[in-house]
C-alpha cells in the first residue's frame, strides 16, 4: 500500500472510530436519561429515550455499511482487520446497550400506567445504575485510547453490578413475600434490575474487544487470572 493510499485508509479508521464513539455517546445519554426516569418516575424522560432508539439503530447500521466498504475496498493487514472487527462487535454491543435502556423507559412508563406502587425500592436500584453507566463511560473511553488498563479494571469492576443485582433480587423477594398487591410492580422492577445489568455486560464485552485490539488476544469466556496474565 503507497503512502498515499495509506493515509487515506488511516483517516477512514479515523472516521470510523469517531462514529462508534458518536454511537457510544449517544447511547451513554439514552442510559442516563432511562435511569433519571426510573428515579423521577417521568413518563416524559422515559418517551426520550424510546424516541432515542430509532438515531442509535441508524447509526449501527451507517457504521455498519462504513465497515463493509472498508473492508472490501482496503483488503486490511491482520491488525487493522482486527480493529475493524472489534468496531463492528462493540457497536453491536453498544446497539444492544441502547435496547436495555429503550427497555428500561418503557418499564417505567409501564409502571406509571398500571398506577403501581411507589413504595418499592426503586431508588436502591439507583447504584448499580451509577456503575453500568460509569463502566460504559469507561468502555468508551477506552476504546477511544485503546487503553488495556482501563479495560481491564472494567471486567474487575462488572463483579459490582452483579453483587448490586443479586442483592436487590432478595429484597424484591422480600416485599412480594411482604405485600402479594406488589409483586406485578416487583416484577417489572426485577426487568429493570436485569436490563441495567446487562448494560454493564455490554461494556464489559466492549473492554475486551479492547484487550483483542491491542494485544491480539480473545479473552472473551476467560478467567479474569488469565486475562491478567494476557494482557502483561
């Protein structure tokens, strides 16, 4: 490849990362905006956010025909193809991020119709949805620097979530057990807590592909031990 032509493939790798980390930011809001309107119990928020889905299901799919292109005109060297690989997973997870979060606005709004009781925890559910959303910010951020060590203190940190997650399970078990009148209002929170989690399993799956992109390794299904070692 002349340099030339190589400039021109290191400003359209340039160009594609923006638009994932336009994505990621995109996508960041619609979580913060879903967690203010679980908080707030806003059903105006909660309509944000839906209406938010349909730019970050286009935006996949631009950053999705840009990658294609690429790929077929440039015919990448195995680092840049994996680069290219690792943008085309974590906009996929980033994607499917904005979903649990479209998924959380409309558990609220559905809570608010069916006059559910505000007397449920929803407000502990407020940590773990500080760590999913910080945990994304990270996941972007180190991508945007391609930084292992950010990436690894993510998968340390996603353990968190889940302890956050099993802890609120019990005590929505409690209340049901409680007050049988609120288990249909426990239930939809008990799918709020789960979507949260899983924001936090997509930035988790973005810090890998981050590891993947800088040291070459799938550490995907890997012991965190193991990953430690990967990544020295």
């Amino acid at each position: 490849m002349d340099k030339h032509i190589s400039s021109q493939f290191d400003a359209e790798l340039t160009g594609v990362s923006s638009r994932v980390l336009e994505l990621g930011g995109l996508v960041e809001s619609q979580t913060r905006q879903a967690v203010y309107a679980l908080a707030q119990f806003s059903s105006e928020v909660a309509d944000q956010v839906v209406a938010t889905e349909k730019q970050v299901n286009s935006l996949e799919v631009e950053i999705d025909a840009e990658l294609a292109s690429i790929i077929a005109r440039r015919q990448p060297t195995a680092r840049d193809l994996r680069l290219l690989m690792a943008i085309s997973k974590i906009t996929g997870n980033l994607e499917r991020a904005g979903d649990e979060a479209d998924r959380i606005a409309r558990m609220v709004k559905l809570i608010l119709e069916q006059g559910s009781p505000r007397n449920l925890p929803a407000s502990e559910l407020r940590v773990a949805a500080d760590l999913a959303t910080g945990l994304l910010r990270k996941a972007l951020d180190a991508f945007a620097r391609l930084d292992v060590s950010t990436a690894l203190v993510i998968l340390k940190e996603d353990d968190l979530i889940d302890a956050e997650f099993n802890g609120f399970m019990r005590k929505l078990v409690t209340y049901m057990m409680e007050d049988p009148r609120t288990i249909s209002a426990s239930l939809d929170l008990l799918f709020v807590a789960k979507a949260i989690e899983r924001i936090g399993d997509h930035a988790k799956n973005i810090a890998e592909f981050v590891i993947y992109v800088v040291k070459g390794a799938d550490v995907r299904h890997t012991a965190l031990t193991e990953i430690e070692k990967a990544v020295q």
